[in-house]
C-alpha cells in the first residue's frame, strides 16, 4: 500500500486541517482543553460513550474463527470434496445407500479439525491473557497528576506526557514540545525522523500528506528523540492508522512447511482431474456410467491419503503440548515444524543472556580512580532527569542514596533539560544550588569526549589533548573487556546567563571521568547456548551495547564466536 493511495483513502486536510494550523491558544480554547488533563469521572465517562481506545482489525479473534481455519485446510478441503462427490455416488445414486465411506473420511476430517481447533484456540486465548499483562502503557495527566495507564484507556482530550522510546498511543495535538523528533516508518515507510512542533508553519491548504502536519502525532509511530506534550484528538478506528487499517492486506509470508503441503494438495488435486475422467471413460466402455463413476470416484479416494491430516494435526499437538510444558505458546500449529527445522537462533543480550539487574559497579575519574565528585555529578543527573528514565538512572540513584547524596535532591533545584535520543546517545539537566547553574551531562564515551574541550583531574581543570583522550578510549575499553557498560560525566559551569537550553549549549565542557555497570549473565544462558550447539544450532547475539562488553558476556555463556560485525 502506497502513500499516495491512503492518501486518496484519507482526506488529511479535512480530517487534521483545524487541529494543525490552530494556535496553541486558539486550540486549547476552541476545545475546551485544560493542561491539568482530564479528571477520573470525565475520562471513565468518555470511555463509557466513546469505547476502548482499540483497532477492530487488531481485536482478538472469535472462537468460529480458529474453527473455520482448522477445518478448511488444503488437505481437508479435498477430503470435504470427496465426500461431496461421495453423497451422489453412494447415497443419491443407489437403491441402497451406504454411508461408511462418507463416515469414516468425517470422522477423519472431524479429528484433524478438532485437534487443530482446541490447541490453536487454547494457544491463542493464553497468548491474549499474556498481552493483558505485558500490556503497553503510556503516561497521562488526571486529576492533575502524572499517572500511568494501558493505551487502550486513552481518550479523547487526555493529556499525554511523552519522552524518547515512548509510543503515540492516539493522533495528538502537541501543546508542548522540546526537541521533539518523530518516527513515522510505521505509516509513511520513510526511515528520517519528523521534527514536531508546539505552532505549525504551513496554512490548511497546504496540507497534502501526513509529512506536513508538523503538530500532529500519529497513534502508532515513536518518539525518536525530546520530549512533548500532546492532547488526544482521535483514538482507536478514528485515528489516521485507523483510517488505512483497512487497507492493510500485507499478510506474513507463508512457511515452507505451508508452501510444501499446498504443493501437495495442488499434486492431488492435478491427479484427480486428470486420473478420475480418463477411468471413468476406460469403464465406461465396458460397464454401465454408475459403475464406471464409482469406480473412478473410489481411484480418487485410493490416491489421497485420508489419514494424513489427522497424522499432521496429532503430530504437531504433541509438539505443541510439549512445549506447553516448557512454558512456550504455540499460537500456530505450523510453526512446530519451522521451530524444528531451524538451526540459527538470533538473540538479544540483555535480559535474554543477562539478568536485566544492572549494578554500578565504579565510579571513576579521568585517571581511573575511585571518585565520588563523578558519582555525585551521575546521580544529580539521573535524579532531576524526567525523560527515558532506565535501569541505568535507577542504579546510579541507588548507589547514590547507598553514599549519602539524598541530600543533594533538596539543596539542588532543576532548572532545565535536554532530553537523551537514540542520534545524541546523552542526556542533559541543568541544576541550581542557588548561586550558580551547572549543566550536567552523561552519555556514551565517545560523544561525551566529542563536546568537551577540558578535563577535571582532582580539582584541576586542564585542556584535554590526544594522549589524554586515547588513555580515556584505553580505560574505557579495560572496563569493557571486564563486561562492565562505561557512560561518561561531564560537565559545564559558565551557563548563568542563558535562558533556554539547547542541544547547541553541549559543548566545551569539562570531562570529570565514567560510571561503570555490570549485568551479570544469567545461571541458566551457558546451559541452553550448550543444549541449543548440541542440537546444531547456531546462537547470533544482536545488541546496541559495544563489541568488548558483548565478546565478555557472549565468552561467558558460551558463545566463542571470532566474528563480530558493527553497525554504524
């Protein structure tokens, strides 16, 4: 599906003109938004009226609808034709009608059906329960406060707090924003991010596709970078995505396992068309037409093998059924034989071969000494910052607390930031004791060496030079051999007399040195990576962390692979 065909589906300036080119002002007044969002009763009321903020296409499915998939199969559907063609033959034809033929091929077709029909309803309706408690969240403003919330909650005229990583849960306005950049792929199949605003430049007739409306958030794309605000003004079927829902008939391509039985069934059916006419004129000849189409009906069953279905459905159940033991839901039978026939297993790191519970482990400075100015510097950082809060933040704020710099939440004040993005790869606050303002920031170690000019060595402020830099590179790689995640501190004090903060203030700023964290790998990863090589399957490891981190954790686990490829 082009975008110029949603386009002609989708009239984008009548459906977003107004909303779009409205003032900030204008908007909020014209629809009667309060910035303190909606209050409990409004919203349950709404939701009452309006219903879940949910695409028909992405409801689950009825219980006939597995049944209705399970019984026409390629392989059923012949067995169904034979007994069509058998009710004439062996009931309509004769003077006696016999009914063990058509019997048997039922309860066949009956228990390939059946088989197929509760193990994929039962999967599919355990899947759903899961979705229920892996259910994505956004964050909304009721009754004034910041609360978290399933997205299929959100209703018309909530406020909707965003930050990098966060999903548009509906179509927004966007009444506040800060270096807002937007993913649109999911809808426009351009990788670029879009710059979102607060006002928008263009005039409603220049409104020509979803590229324009430059204060509008699509439900179904990301935030890439910055953080917004943004008032609901669709949800669920009326929504931009759920105007072209429709029009999405791009299936997931079949398996081989899929494409070897229709290849099958297409053999069959080829043999019967041409072995059941040739029979039936050879006997024709000889024998009355009763006799001859008998005849060339019972060929027709003699080449198909009735009990193959029933042999496929019991065979993949078991399977099914054994997986199920092992906590694994198999929403497709067919998928059984693709999980048995696989032999590379792509994988993610953390959390997959990690335990996802990351400690900081050293805080040190420039020469790579234990220092506590740097932890003191990370945790006002991860403290006062509001964006894509992690397991990073929490673990310095934790280690922070365990030293005694709570405090320093209540004689600092936030002044400002600048959101983390995934281009950037660093997050900025600016704080306040009082006397003077300190921009703080933290981030990968070779974008923080890149924005800063000077290095602070126990008090001692010097320009950073080349040899500094790679004895930087240099601790920073011992730490990540030792498996440790290094982030980087710097910071900048000459910024009293600026107003508003951009991503253009982070530069000539003072290094003070690196936080490094462990994620131990999981008990349990070395055992499966050896079952997995035992059974000829081949473990590939995909992860945004750095190649010394992930050849540390990978030897761990088992995985002794020479080759590791890095994106760019």
């Amino acid at each position: 599906m082009t975008n110029n065909t949603i386009k002609d589906e989708v009239n984008i300036s009548k459906l977003y003109g107004l909303e779009c080119t409205l003032s900030k002002e204008e908007f909020m007044q014209k629809y009667q938004i309060k910035e303190t969002g909606l209050s409990s009763e409004e919203a349950n009321q709404r939701l009452l009226n309006l219903g879940l903020n949910e695409i028909k296409q992405a409801k689950p499915k009825k219980w006939y609808h597995y049944l209705l998939n399970s019984l026409f199969t390629p392989f059923n559907c012949i067995l169904l034709g034979i007994v069509a063609i058998l009710i004439y033959t062996d009931i309509y034809l004769p003077p006696e009608p016999s009914y063990a033929n058509i019997i048997v091929i039922s309860i066949l077709v009956s228990a390939s059906t059946l088989l197929d029909f509760f193990e994929e309803f039962r999967s599919n309706k355990a899947a759903e329960e899961l979705k229920q408690l892996v259910a994505t969240t956004t964050t909304v403003i009721r009754n004034g406060e910041k609360i978290e919330i399933p997205i299929h909650h959100v209703t018309l005229g909530d406020v909707v707090v965003l930050s990098a990583g966060s999903m548009i849960p509906a179509d927004l306005r966007i009444i506040e924003a800060k270096d807002l950049y937007v993913g649109q792929s999911s809808l426009t199949g351009e990788s670029d991010s879009v710059k979102k605003t607060v006002d928008s430049e263009l005039s409603i007739n220049e409104l020509e596709s979803i590229a324009d409306l430059d204060t509008i958030c699509f439900m179904g794309t990301n935030v890439i970078s910055g953080s917004a605000k943004g008032i609901v003004i669709k949800t669920a079927d009326s929504t931009y995505f759920g105007k072209v829902a429709h029009t999405l008939t791009i299936g997931k391509p079949k398996t081989a396992f899929q494409k070897g039985i229709e290849s099958i069934s297409r053999l069959l059916i080829r043999f019967m068309l041409i072995m059941i006419p040739i029979v039936f004129l050879l006997n024709a000849w000889k024998h009355d037409i009763i006799t001859a189409f008998t005849f060339a009906v019972a060929i027709a069953i003699g080449i198909t093998p009735l009990l193959l279905p029933v042999i496929l459905s019991s065979s993949l159940s078991k399977g099914a059924i054994r997986m199920s033991k092992k906590k694994t839901i198999v929403k497709k039978l067919d998928s059984i034989q693709n999980f048995g026939a696989m032999n590379i297993l792509c994988t993610d790191k953390t959390g997959t071969l990690t335990e996802d519970k990351i400690v900081l482990e050293k805080y040190l400075d420039v020469e790579g000494n234990e220092d506590l100015r740097t932890l003191k510097h990370a945790f006002l950082n991860s403290y006062f910052q509001t964006g894509l809060k992690g397991n990073i933040d929490e673990a310095v704020v934790k280690r922070g607390i365990e030293n005694h710099m709570g405090e320093l939440s209540e004689k600092y004040k936030k002044i400002d930031e600048i959101p983390f993005d995934f281009s950037r790869r660093r997050l900025s606050v600016v704080v306040s004791d009082g006397t003077k303002k300190q921009l703080i920031t933290k981030g990968a170690v070779e974008e923080i060496l890149n924005i800063c000019t000077m290095v602070d060595y126990q008090g001692h402020i010097s320009p950073i030079t080349k040899e500094i830099k790679e004895n930087i590179r240099k601790i920073s790689k011992n730490l990540n051999e030792e498996g440790l995640r290094v982030v980087a501190v710097c910071q900048k004090n000459e910024i009293n007399d600026i107003q508003h903060f951009t991503v253009a203030d982070e530069k000539n700023m003072i290094l003070l040195g690196f936080i490094g964290f462990l994620d131990p790998p999981k008990k349990s990863a070395k055992e499966s990576i050896e079952k997995l090589n035992h059974a000829g399957i081949r473990v590939i490891v995909l992860t945004g962390d750095n190649a010394e981190v992930t050849r540390c954790i990978c030897n761990k686990v088992g995985i002794h692979s020479k080759n590791i490829v890095i994106r760019k």
